[in-house]
C-alpha cells in the first residue's frame, strides 16, 4: 500500500484501513502481507500505524508492517523501551523499504493499493461486515434509501478497544467533546469509553481528556475487550430490535457487539463516533452538518486539531495489577467446584484413534459469511466462557444453514427432527457414537480469534471442516484442536453435499505435506462420488491431529 500526501481535517489512520477493507474486502489480504511504505507513512503516529495493522486482520492478512521510522522511536523511548528503539535505530536499513521497491513496486508486489492521504475522507463501514465501506459524505443518502432499512437513530456509540485508544485517539475525540461543552451540548445516545490499557487511563485521567469526555455523559469502562466482543449492559429493549450503534473498534459482524442479530454496527474513527454521539444521528456530518447550542444557536463543529502522539509529561504508571506466580508451581492445585455454573476443568482431548473418517453426517452446511461470531457467539455467552460445555450450547448459533435456510438450526439425522439447535444435534451424535463434519463456505472463521469457535466443535464430537477457504487464524485454531481443517480442491464440489450425505474421508495414516485427501460422499440414493481435498498442515501440525491437539504434543514433550 502506497502512501503519499498527508492527512488533515477530520481524517484519520482509522480511515486509511476503512477504505482498504472496502478496497481488498474481508478476504482480499488472506495468505497475505501488507506491507505500507511512501512518504505517507512518515506523517502517521506510531500509534496510527498500530490501528491500520490492528485491522488487517479483518481483509485476512497474516500480518501487515510498516517501516521503521523516528515516530515509532519516539513511541517507545516515551513507553520505557527505549532500548528497544536504540536496537531499531542501528539496524535500520533492515527495518525500512529497500530502495529499489520503493522506486518499482510493481515490479514487487502482488497487488498494488495508491493511497493519497491528503485526498482521503473520512469512512464509515458496516453494518455487519468491515468490507461495507463508504466515505462519510455519503452515508446520509444510503441511510434515506429504504431498501438498506438502516436506523437512523443511534442508540449506543462507543470508542476505545484494542483498535482506537491510544492518547492521540482519546486526545482527538476530546477536542470534539471541549467544543460541544463550550456550546452546553451533551451527548444525545450513550457514550461509553474503553481506555486501551491502565497507563492510557491513567494518563487522561491526568491531563483531563477523559474529564471532557465525561462532560458531555460518557461513559469509562474497564481497560478491557468489553463491548467489542459483548461484555456491556445492553438494554434489551433496544437490542431485540432494529437499531443502529457506532464504535471505533474493529469488526462489526451481526451479533457481535451485543449478542442480537438487530443491531447494526458502524465502524468510524473515535473522532467521528464522538460526534455522531453528540448528533445521535447516523445522518449526520459534522463536515457539512450543524449542531444547535443550549442557548439556540446553531454551530458546526471544526475539525479536532492534531493531537500529541505521547504525553508531554509522559506516560502516567497507572495501578500495579500483576501478581507474580510462586516461583515453583508444581504443587499449586486449582480447585473448581464440580457443581459451577461458571467455570469447568478441561481434560485433554483423546488423541487420534488411527481410523479414517467414516460414515459422518452432516451437522451443518454453513452459507455464506461463517465468522467466529457465527460459529461461538460472545455477548452474554461470556459469563459462561470458563465452562465450555455450557457455553457450546451456543455453536454454530448465528449461522445459516444452505440447505433450510435457517439460522442455527438444522435437521437431527438420527431423530428426524427438523428445526432443532445445531448444538443439540451434535449433542446428540455424539451421545450416539456418530460422527459428524461441519462444511463451510468462502473464507470460514472470519474474524475475532476466538478459540471458543473450534474448542466447541472439539468438545461436541467433530472429526473435520471442509470449507470453500478458511480464514488463517481459525484454520490454524481448528488444527491446535485436533479437527481436520480441509478445503475443496475443487471449490464448486461445496454445491455437490447434501443434507443426509454420509461422508468418508480416508488415507489419513499417510497424511502428508501437500498431498490430497480423498473423499468419498454417499448420497440417499445409493449413488457416491468421490472428490479430493487439500490441506495446510506441515509435519510438525500433522502431529497436533495424531496426538489429538497441539497442547497434548506439548506436554508429551
């Protein structure tokens, strides 16, 4: 990704990663890269440079870099590391763009994105998937069309997480708070904040960011995940049915925020989302749009000014939250009451029994988009996120079934049951000894790293995904746990399954680097076919499935 120019007004580093996710979608980066360079990258914050990393995530990217500069030297001589920034300062020329790329990227790269910061507005994404952009300027005509059945009332917006709370983020969003104070404005839906860590807190706590914040009704949150992945008290007056949040955070897929499937999720800059919690319409902008003051008067509020990457004064200590482990912990015993409702001890999982898979059912053809979100749903599932035999009640809870069309239900093949829980179904298959593969459409597991969504799978009797192509983080967590992680080797042989299939998949004791597998689908009628897949695995992974997850290799080790 090229960068040239520099940004002003209202944009922002979280634009630059809202455009490329509409540019590249949720897959464009899949088995990929991003590597950003150009004189663009020099005028971002350390800081900004961590948002647009953060998200690449979302276009699939196994992991995206920037170029070593002296604002990422800044950053860490001001967060204590600057030994850190000595050791980067000498060996520079190997921490930057050789010469020759820069001049002839297109003789480097696979695919090419030019970016002109100085041209780059402010984007909006969403609802439900972080690849739905658009520039804020034309946000307001999408939600007058009714065929999109956006809300235009907001009902929540929220800023911070992992994504978009640094001091220049909480800075940013502060400069618009101070000017709706000077007009006696406070915030129209509820503003809630969730500081990146204890020192960011700290910090603003100190220099009176999170004052002005708190001025106009917000809201501070624990230094934690918290709303990003559902752990907030959400009216469910509003959440049960149709409406419109805005947040600074990172993924937005339906149910993701609030564990209902009638909340749309847009994603912005703290900036813009502060300003939409002052309008409390998703309408509005603040670049053309005006706000009325306590006194009547109606005022436009300006772009916030840039903002220090590190606090003048430094960064504030914060509480000391660790407590260090006993030096040996070989005696330590965890006790859990068998009874809790709450918290469950896991036993390892079997290893590998050396037979191929067969005769499995089918659990779930998934359609369509199958994010982590779908397959373990957070929301108020959390509080059951240390049982995991009680939390597995929710797999496979958001997706949709190709062959009924519903979401997360499906046919019981023993029972005949039809519109049961896919949770219960696979319940009960392996109550029977049956087992049973999950199939799954383009780029499976999207998303949130949620190991809840191959650990449920694992507990709940499955033998294996097959998938049209995964996302790499999930397709790695289903390896860790010991499941098979298979793709089509010919992707149009996903329209070839049908609900009452019987599957083989056989050959695995010669399971190997880069050789197919085979697989041998029976149908009703009595007629079969037989199709291969591929897989990822490398030895040492292969080893993972034999031992029956990557923690049992571990301490057989």
């Amino acid at each position: 990704v090229q960068l040239t120019g520099e940004m002003s007004g209202w944009t922002s580093p979280k634009d630059v990663i809202l455009y490329l996710a509409g540019h590249l979608t949720v897959s464009g980066g899949t088995n990929s890269t991003i590597e950003y360079f150009g004189p663009g990258a020099r005028s971002i914050s350390c800081t900004g440079k961590a948002t647009i990393t953060n998200m690449g995530a979302e276009l699939g990217a196994t992991t995206s870099i920037f170029p070593y500069d002296e604002r990422m030297a800044r950053y860490l001589s001001a967060t204590d590391r600057e030994n850190l920034a000595n050791l980067a300062n000498n060996n520079k020329d190997i921490l930057t763009a050789d010469k020759e790329v820069v001049d002839d990227p297109e003789s480097y790269f696979d695919i090419l994105v030019k970016i002109d910061l100085s041209e780059l507005e402010p984007h909006v994404v969403g609802p439900h998937s972080p690849d739905r952009a658009r520039p804020l300027s034309q946000l307001a005509q999408e939600v007058k069309d009714e065929s999109n059945a956006f809300v235009n009332d907001i009902s929540a917006t929220l800023i911070g997480s992992c994504t978009n709370s640094s001091y220049e983020d909480m800075s940013r969003a502060a400069d618009v708070a101070e000017q709706a104070i000077e007009r006696g404005v406070r915030a129209k839906t509820p503003l809630m904040v969730t500081p990146g860590s204890e020192r960011v807190r700290a910090t603003i706590e100190r220099d009176g960011q999170m004052a002005s914040l708190r001025s106009i009704g917000a809201t501070v949150l624990a230094n934690a995940c918290g709303p990003c992945i559902g752990q907030w008290k959400r009216s469910q007056d509003v959440s049960t049915k149709p409406n419109s949040i805005v947040t600074s955070y990172n993924r937005n897929f339906p149910a993701r925020n609030d564990g209902q499937q009638t909340t749309m999720n847009f994603i912005a800059s703290p900036e813009i989302t502060t300003a939409f919690a002052l309008a409390g319409s998703l309408s509005f902008n603040p670049i053309t749009d005006e706000l009325k003051g306590n006194d009547g008067v109606s005022f436009k509020l300006i772009p916030p000014a840039p903002a220090p990457e590190v606090p003048a004064k430094n960064f504030a200590g914060g509480r000391e939250q660790f407590s260090s482990p006993p030096d040996d912990g070989s005696t330590v015993t965890v006790d859990v009451d068998p009874n809790s409702k709450r918290i469950q001890i896991l036993k390892p999982w079997d290893a590998w029994d050396g037979e191929d898979i067969i005769d499995s059912v089918i659990l779930l053809k998934a359609q369509g988009k199958c994010t982590t979100d779908h397959i373990s749903p957070a929301g108020v599932w959390l509080s059951l996120r240390g049982h995991l035999d009680k939390f597995s009640d929710n797999m496979f809870m958001g997706a949709v079934n190709a062959f009924t069309k519903e979401t997360g239900k499906g046919t019981n093949l023993i029972s005949g049951e039809t519109g049961k829980a896919v949770s219960q179904n696979a319940r009960d298959y392996k109550a029977a000894g049956q087992k049973w593969i999950v199939i799954g459409d383009d780029n499976y597991g999207e998303g949130s790293s949620r190991e809840h969504a191959a650990l449920s799978p694992r507990l709940l009797g499955g033998s294996a995904v097959i998938a049209k192509s995964f996302a790499r983080i999930h397709e790695t967590n289903l390896k860790k746990q010991g499941l098979l992680a298979l793709t089509f080797d010919d992707r149009n042989d996903y329209s070839k399954i049908r609900e009452d299939d019987r599957v083989d998949i056989t050959g695995l004791a010669s399971l190997s680097p880069g050789k197919k597998v085979s697989c041998t689908i029976h149908h009703s009628g009595g007629s079969s076919e037989t199709i291969h897949l591929n897989h990822t695995y490398s030895e040492s992974q292969i080893e993972w499935f034999r031992k029956g997850s990557f923690l049992n290799l571990f301490h057989s080790s």
